[in-house]
C-alpha cells in the first residue's frame, strides 16, 4: 500500500503533529514541505489548513506549496494503462505558459519515483505538446485561450490543473484558489471523467467538489 510505504520512509513525521501547519520561512521549505505533504495524506490533515506566506514572501513560498501539491496529485490518481503504455514511462508534468513556479517545480520532482516511474517536468511550447503530458499546469497567463487549450485535449488522458478564477468550472481537473489567505483546490469531476482518471476518495474528500458549470461543494 502507498500510505504504508510512505509512513516507512524517511520523509514520516511523529503522528503527533496535527496542529494546522503554518508555512516556515522560505530558507526551510523544502524539508518541512515534504513532511508536511505526508502529514496531510496519512494523518488526515485538511490541504485547506495550510497558510500562504505573508505578502512580501509569499510569490516564492506559494508555488513551493502548489509543485508540492503536484507531485502528491499524482499519487493520488489511478492512471489508466493507455496513459502510461511503458512500466518505465516518466510521469510527465508539463507547464503550459509563464512559467510561475522558478526552480521549485524542478526542486520536487527531483529523484522522486511514483510506483516506479520518475517524474520529469518538461516547459511546453505548443498545444500538441500537452498530449505527450499526465500532468498539465496552465499557467495564468493562458486564461485568455483557456478554451482553445481545453479543446486541444479533449479525449486526452491528461490531468489539468490551473489557477485561472474560472478553470474548474471551465473545465479543467483541478483549480488552486487562495481563500482566506489559505491555499485550497477545487476538483471539477466530468473533466477528471472526460479524461479517463479516477481521483482516490482522500483527495476528493479534501477537494471542494464541482461539475461543469455549477458548484457541488463536498462536505
């Protein structure tokens, strides 16, 4: 089992720590965010529990936190066998866009393995390219064409995950939101559907849960 794995690894932390998690400055992100991830998945901690940092830290702090969530989404969905033909395929995230995330993305995918297959992040330059991807972020910047870049994928067995206000309802998978000055995400469930991937019942317990085009709130 993945949970039983995971809390056999080095990255465990002592079941003691519930307490909401409070982001540390940026110099000590990196090791207390990978704690922190398991903590949520394994202690059941709510992902809405965590704090952006304060404004003049917060761009950098920020998108630690969401290539964290990346990786952790990708454990979390049962991928079908056309989308990763080979046992050995990379689990591709692409960034479509300006790229927000600097060496953080990099950072998190590094050495990582998901039931075998690394994790490799590539910067996508046409729509085309996005088919070739598990994983596509689409970076705000692109919220002008969000529809041209969804129709570019229908039929793909790609995950989408954006932070543009509308991209759920608009029909990508995932949507980051910030409420509360906390981060928090959205799962759009027919897109997951029209692309072929089924989220585990952890992560859409704490997802707020939507269809295309109207709110469902989970919980």
């Amino acid at each position: 089992m993945r949970g039983k794995d995971a809390l056999n690894s080095r990255e465990a932390i002592p079941a003691g720590r519930r307490e909401p998690y409070r982001l540390p400055r940026i110099h000590a992100f990196g090791l207390r965010a990978s704690l922190f991830f398991l903590l949520v998945f394994f202690w059941g901690v709510s992902w809405g529990s965590v704090s952006a940092l304060q404004a003049q830290s917060r761009p950098q702090g920020e998108y630690d936190v969401k290539a964290a969530f990346l990786y952790n989404f990708a454990k979390f969905v049962d991928w079908p066998k056309e989308a990763l033909p080979n046992e050995h395929s990379a689990i591709r995230v692409g960034v479509l866009g300006k790229d927000p995330f600097g060496e953080a993305l990099e950072r998190v995918a590094a050495g990582k393995m998901i039931n075998g297959r690394p994790l490799q992040v590539v910067q996508a330059r046409t729509l085309a390219e996005l088919r070739t991807c598990q994983i596509v972020f689409v970076s705000s910047s692109e919220e002008g064409r969000l529809t041209e870049i969804m129709m570019s994928l229908r039929g793909a067995t790609v995950l989408t995950v954006g932070e543009s206000g509308d991209f759920a309802p608009r029909g990508g998978a995932i949507q980051f939101t910030i409420d509360d000055n906390k981060i928090r995400f959205t799962i759009n469930v027919d897109a997951a559907e029209r692309a072929h991937l089924k989220f585990s019942s952890k992560l859409l317990s704490l997802a707020k849960v939507i269809h295309d085009g109207a709110e469902q709130v989970k919980n």
